[in-house]
C-alpha cells in the first residue's frame, strides 16, 4: 500500500507537469496532493489539468493551482461495506486518512479480501437425563439382548476451547478440577503416564498442531449427569471445528466412547455419549451390530408440560460413576438374575416411551417411580439410607415418581411432581440439605463454532 501510495501522490511544491507524470503512470487517473508531513491538500484529475490549461494556464504552475480541493475522502480503516456504497455511486478511488488528515490509505474498487486470520473454536455439549434403561447401554448386555434408553439432554453444558498455537506445545486448562498440564508435542503427551481424561482424548484424536485448550462445566462433578461425556463430546467437537473433512454426529459420539471407556477406562455404557452428541429427546438403542438414536417429537404441549413437572434435586453428594459401573457389573455377572432385571428395565423403557408419546404424563410419572425401585435391585451400591430418606420424604409430600440420575449413590434425584404439589416436595428435600434446581430441556445436541483470535 505505502509503495501505490508514493507512485499516487505528489508534493504541494511540485508542478503541473509532474502531476501529469503521475497521472500517466498509474491506471486510476488521478493524483493525490500531500503537504510534506503527509496531510492531503487535494486531489488533481487529467480533467482539472485539460480545464487549467484551456484556461490559458502553463504546465510549469505549481499543481495546487488546478487541484480540487473540496474531495471525498474516509477515515483509514473504514468498513467495506461504506466503501462499496461509495463506490457505486460513481468513485473510482477514496483516499482514506487517519485523524490528523494525513494519507494513509488508497481504496479502489478493486478491494482485496480481508486476509486470512488466525481463529480459535469454540464447543458445548449438553449433559443428559436417563429416565429409564439405564444398565441396559453396556456392551456385555446388549451384545447378546438387544436393548433401548430413553433420556433427554438439559441446559447445562460443558464448555470448551480450543486456541491453536504457532509452535507444537499443548497446554490444557481444566476449570473443574482447577488444573493445568502442560506438555512439549503431541508425542510428549503420549507418552506421559499419568494423563487426565482431556489430555486421553486428545491422544486419540492426534491433532497435527500445538494449542491451548481450556475446558469448563455448568454443572459439579459427580452429579450424576453425564458430566464426563459431555465434557469429551465437547472436547472432540471443538478440534472437529478445524477439520477439514468434519466427523457426523455418529461419529463424535464413537470417539467419545472410545476415550472415555476404553482409552481412559472410566467404565459406563454408551448413552451418555449419544445423548450428548445428538442432544433433544431421544429412544436410543443398543444392539450387536448398530446403536440407533431416534428421536422423539413431541407436542408443544406435552414438551411444555413435562418440563413443568420435573424437579432436578441435587442431594449434595457426588459418586465415581465408574467405580460404581465396576461394582454393579461385577454383581451384574455374578448373578444371572441380574439379565431379568435389565430385560424389565428394557421393557419399562419401551412402556415410558408409549406413555410419553401419546401424551400421558401421569403414568410417564409413575413410571419412573418403577424404574427407580427397579434401579435399586440391580447393586446395593445404588442407594443409600440418607438417599432413601430424601426420595420417601419427596414421594411423601406429592411426588409420583423419581430416580436417581446416572450410577447411583449421589448426584441428582429427577422427581415428577404435579403443579399442585411442587411447593410442598420442595420444602421436603430441602429440609433434608438438598437444593432444587431449575432447567430447560435442550433440544439440540453439541455444537461447535469456529471466531476469529484477534
């Protein structure tokens, strides 16, 4: 630009024969008049020369005696779109100056596109609520039992960020745990024994750049939402942001098993990563050959009404979801009574699935309170008596049903409770040290964007 700037001007001492010079070496037909700090006097055309010199005026004159003085000009930096408005209406070149009138910029309709810049990508992925066949998602049931869970996702989300950098480090933020690691390459990583889940997923996904990720949650740890899930499905959208060739949803979710369960072991099914990935309200199912999500319109209404009449109740505890998984598969194999309890489990899923779609609430209500004496047959590692206490105390005061979310022994209860007796279950478990809390059911599942850095 400075160089098309010094071939465009000259100096307010200069002639009129030196304007014409530079006139005839540009394609623009035009010259622009500086004082010597730089500050545009005027601008001077073939056209105002040709009318001095018809004039009876001589090509020696100094050129600020031709130039036009009252020219259109903008603020350097002025947006593309003021520009091209200007331009259409019959400009073929706008100086653009800064505050003190000085020429710093020449537009012409031959704006270049704005270069490329650095961009970071942003994800969030929403936790889910299981209201029945929770057991059934794990692989060594449903490999031989073909197997269903109905859930929804919520307005609780995890977050993440992921700032690509210009050397090969990789430094990883964990708001949650209030943690931070740092490596020096991918390999490094790899290589480093003792990696959280964050740095597992990212060994699986490989990126071929160093960055800075950071990663934060709506919800506690060990709630019992599926928070771990959401924070992988989130994790892997946000590097899936600068693909090129981008995962689909089934995708995202396969990878999330894939670093979660297997790769950093935490044990658990499968939905909470399909829930996650593909998000709104949804009968998902298991079998050898294929998972399935399918999801479930429902009126506006019934959505409305549902919503209204779920309490989310936080009982203050948190669990190890996988330890827990250990524990009850462990009980699961050694008991084969165990396979009749999850068929059931399947059963009552496809039932609340009925009643959901047709629009009967109520006995979805009552369904969930079988689901959860169900539940407590699969591991006496389910419940607790000071859990106990709070789930009788809600039933008590007005509630048709509930269930703990997730593995059990903490976390959230999800209670069903009819608009009349709302007030009363929540004065109950609240007495009892629990918090209720409120939420919005998220129709979408995770979804990433990509903003520029600067």
């Amino acid at each position: 630009m400075q160089k098309l700037i010094r071939e465009l001007t000259v100096g307010t001492d200069q002639s009129i024969l030196d304007a014409v010079e530079c006139i005839e070496s540009g394609n623009l037909q035009i010259a622009f008049v500086v004082e010597p700090n730089q500050r545009l006097a005027g601008i001077v055309t073939n056209g105002d020369i040709r009318r001095y010199l018809l004039q009876g005026g001589t090509p020696n004159q100094p050129v600020t005696v031709c130039m036009n003085r009252q020219f259109r000009a903008v603020q350097a930096g002025t947006p593309r779109e003021e520009l091209l408005k200007i331009f259409d209406l019959g400009y073929n070149a706008i100086p653009g100056l800064d505050h003190e009138g000085r020429l710093k910029d020449i537009y012409t309709i031959h704006l270049t596109a704005n270069p490329e810049t650095p961009v970071l990508a942003r994800a969030r992925a929403p936790v889910r609520m299981s209201f029945c066949g929770g057991g059934a998602d794990l692989t060594y049931f449903f490999i031989d039992h073909p197997a269903a869970v109905l859930s929804c996702t919520v307005g609780l989300y995890a977050h993440a960020t992921l700032v690509p950098r210009d050397d090969s480090r990789i430094r990883i933020f964990s708001e949650d745990l209030d943690r931070e690691e740092s490596y020096e390459s991918l390999q490094d990583l790899i290589a480093n024994a003792d990696k959280g889940l964050l740095a597992t997923i990212i060994s699986v996904i490989r990126p071929r750049y160093g960055f800075d990720f950071y990663l934060h949650s709506d919800f506690p740890v060990g709630s019992g939402l599926g928070g771990s899930s959401a924070a992988t499905t989130a994790t892997i959208a946000a590097f899936n942001e600068l693909r090129q060739d981008h995962w689909n949803t089934y995708e995202i979710a396969e990878l999330a098993f894939q670093a979660e369960r297997l790769c950093f072991g935490i044990a658990g099914g499968w939905q909470d990563q399909y829930a996650s990935a593909f998000g709104g309200i949804n009968l998902i199912e298991f079998e050898h050959q294929r998972n399935m999500v399918h999801p479930i319109r429902l009126e506006d209404a019934t959505r409305n009404e549902l919503e209204a009449c779920l309490l989310l109740c936080d009982t203050g505890t948190t669990h190890d979801s996988g330890k827990l998984h250990e524990i009850q598969r462990q009980e699961m194999e050694a008991e084969s009574a165990q396979t009749d309890l999850l068929h059931q489990s399947v059963t009552l899923c496809r039932r609340m699935h009925r009643h959901l779609i047709r629009s009967e609430l109520r006995d979805f209500g009552l369904c969930l309170h079988e689901a959860w004496l169900l539940k407590k047959q699969f591991s006496k590692s389910v419940s607790a008596p000071q859990l106990d206490q709070v789930y009788a105390a809600a039933i008590a005061s007005g509630a048709l049903g509930g269930k703990l979310l997730g593995a059990g022994a903490g976390g959230f209860f999800l209670f069903y409770v009819q608009p009349q007796h709302r007030q009363a279950v929540i004065r109950a478990v609240q007495s009892l040290g629990c918090q209720t809390t409120n939420f919005r059911f998220e129709p979408h599942g995770v979804v990433s964007w990509r903003t520029k850095i600067k």
